[in-house]
C-alpha cells in the first residue's frame, strides 16, 4: 500500500483542509486495493474518493461514466487544480486519432485518470489495447445504471464487470448518488466486488425545502407561475411529463413571466438542446422546462428551483431531480405538484414492471423452444421485444445478462 498523509495530498491537490464524511475510508480502501460501494449525496464529494487515490498512485485509473459533459465537467475541474496534464478522456465525439494518442499516452505511464463510456468497450481492439497499461482502479460513476432496479438502467453497464476482469484491474469503485439498498446490492453482486468497503453517507440534502401541493391539471400553470415570479426563485428547472407538455409550459411561462423559458427534451435536434443547455448553464436563460433527459451531466451550483410538474417514476429518479437544486448550499427549493391521477398512472407502471420481473424465465423459455438439436437459435431483437412486452433495449440486456 502506498503510505502518503492523506490530509497533505488533500491539500496540496484541492488545496482542501480536512475530508468530509465517508471520503478519507474510501480513498484508503482505493489505495489499499480494496473494492469500495461509495453512495453520497449529490455535491458531496464522490469523484474525490477516486481522483485523489489516483493522482497519488503510480497506476491508471480507468472512470466508466454514462455522458461526455460529466467527463469534461471532471477533466476541467482537475485543469484548474493543475493536474490536466495525467488526465485525459476517449469518446466517440473526439477525431478517432486524437483517441489513439490518448491511448498511448495511457500505455506510456503518463495518465492517472482515464475517462471512458461504457459503450467504448464494445469497440474492437478497445480493451486489448488498455490492457497493456499498468492499471489500478476501476471506476464505475453513476453505478445504479448497472442494476436493473436502479431508475437509469442502461445495458451497456452489464459489460463492465467482465471488462474489469479482462483487464486484471486491482480494485473496482462503484459510485452513485442514488441507491436504495436492494439497488446497492444488486450494484455489487453486477459488477463483482469482493467484500467491498461500503461507503454510505446518507442522502440529506439540509438546504432543500421540499414540498408536494395537490392540484389538478388544470391549476398547475397557475402554481407554476406563481412559484416561479420571484427572483429569488430562479434559476430554475421545471420537469414535465411529456415531450409536447414542455414545449406547451415553456411557451406558458415565457408569456407569463416575461422571461425565456427554453424547452428540452429528446425529440428535439441535438444542436437545439445544446444551446439550450449552454443558455441555461450560462444564466442566459434562467427558466428551462423539461423532461427527464435533462439530466445527468447537468451540473449547476445555482438552481435555486426544482418544480416537478408530474410525479416521477421512482423515489430515486425524484431525489435524483429535485437534487439538482441548491448544489452550493444555498436555500433552495423542490416543489411537487401531484394530481389524484397520477397514483393509477404509476399503479400502471409496477405492474408494467412485475411483467419485466418475470421477463428472464420467459426469455431463456423461448430460447430454448427457438433453438435446434445444436443448440443454435435465430430470433429477431424487435419481435421477440414484443412478444414478451419488453423494450428492444431490454431483450439486448437480457441476451448480456
């Protein structure tokens, strides 16, 4: 184990005095090549768990994150902490040769920090070429992504435990803001960790005013404006439950407010959502309103309004959104506006749910009646989804299950 005073590499890398809660055990469990589970509230310190041990350490430190904008967001702090020279990122937006390069700088010894999506080890040569590296951690940021119960569920998060093992990693970190223990458990047990160190600082955010008001569709916008006209109320995020419901408030607002309110939502150009993301990032447009895909990746210290206009899926997806308010600890606020119909609205989705629960027998059942005397099957993605009421996507993580 390296020996280093933990409290002088604090301060010397983040010119930071003293650890808050949970950081300094997770950074000794990293250096000491133990398997760690870290869930800390948003804004309270997680990537330093990984970042400090991997500045410290002689190896490379592999951080599997879901969105290029949480990548740089991470890079750019660790520029202006001087570091920016042993960190770098691979994505499939960079020039395929600038990717190369920062392979090779990483099989060089001269990164500590290499910043990767999950998909980038679907791409051939990819993880062969990473193995030739002398590496340390395994980062897996935004964990809950590999659990099937955990409210952002992406299938490409089922290849990491077998990528960490291919690479012969010394220990893997998974971290997330947000995991209800059934998600913490399946987390560990997806992605393999050895009697990890479990991390869990709570999920208190003491500067967010939390409220729920009772209202009918039809007195939402009235509620909206008025929670939103006062300064002290802005900037601020509203979420919607649909994508034609963002557009429809953001045109109601922006008339009734007298300031822009950009609409955001999947639907719309990519181009369009990046410069309402920017506009907003910048405070040049205070009011965004949109559906859940303005979402991780978004990090603004000064929202000072969260408005959910429709209850979300999850009580995980909820805190993960209303958390987003008040990241520099100031007062903040989180305002649900919950109508009677939203509770069989949701009725209709844990069934949808406890359908998908039973989804892997059925699936392995059709496998098997698919299948000829060698054992070979073909099946199309898109049919199968159908049949057993599943999302293409979800049959794809069955067959990586």
């Amino acid at each position: 184990m390296l020996r280093v005073d933990l409290t002088v590499a604090l301060e010397r890398t983040f010119a930071l005095r003293s650890f808050r809660p949970g950081q300094r055990e997770a950074c000794e469990a990293t250096l000491a090549g133990r398997d760690c589970l870290v869930v800390m509230p948003t804004g309270s310190g997680k990537s330093l768990c990984y970042q400090l041990p991997a500045l410290l350490s002689d190896d490379l430190t592999i951080v599997v994150s879901p969105l290029v904008a949480l990548m740089q967001d991470q890079i750019d702090a660790l520029i202006a902490r001087g570091v920016g020279d042993r960190v770098a990122l691979v994505n499939a937006q960079q020039d395929p040769d600038a990717n190369a390069r920062v392979l090779e700088r990483a099989v060089a010894g001269e990164l500590r920090l290499l910043y990767v999506a999950p998909e980038r080890f679907s791409s051939p040569g990819f993880a062969e070429r990473l193995r030739d590296a002398r590496l340390g951690a395994f980062v897996v940021d935004e964990a809950h992504c590999v659990s099937q119960w955990g409210h952002d569920f992406r299938p490409d998060y089922f290849r990491l435990a077998d990528a960490a093992r291919y690479l012969g990693v010394r220990s893997i970190m998974a971290s997330t803001a947000t995991a209800t223990p059934r998600v913490a458990t399946d987390v560990v047990r997806r992605l393999g960790l050895s009697a990890p160190l479990r991390v869990t600082t709570g999920f208190d955010r003491p500067n967010i005013s939390f409220a729920v008001v009772r209202a009918a569709a039809h007195e939402k916008r009235a509620l909206l404006v008025e929670a939103l006209r006062d300064e002290e109320a802005l900037p601020a995020i509203v979420y919607a439950g649909t994508r034609a419901g963002s557009e429809e408030l953001a045109a109601h607002l922006t008339e009734e407010l007298g300031e822009e309110a950009l609409a955001y939502h999947a639907g719309l150009d990519r181009g369009v959502r990046a410069s309402a993301q920017r506009r907003f990032l910048a405070d040049q447009a205070r009011v965004i309103v949109a559906t859940n895909a303005f979402g991780m990746g978004v990090d603004k210290p000064n929202v000072r309004t969260v408005v959910h206009a429709t209850v979300p899926a999850s009580l995980e997806a909820y805190y993960q959104e209303a958390g987003r308010a008040g990241r520099d600890g100031r007062p903040a606020r989180a305002l649900l506006l919950a109508e009677d119909r939203d509770k069989a609205l949701h009725v209709h989705f844990i069934k949808r749910d406890e359908l998908e629960e039973r989804a892997p027998a059925r699936f392995v059942k059709r496998l098997a009646e698919a299948s000829d005397e060698h054992g070979r099957y073909s099946l199309d993605a898109a049919s199968l989804a159908r049949e057993l009421g599943l999302l293409v996507d979800g049959v794809r993580a069955l067959v990586g299950h």
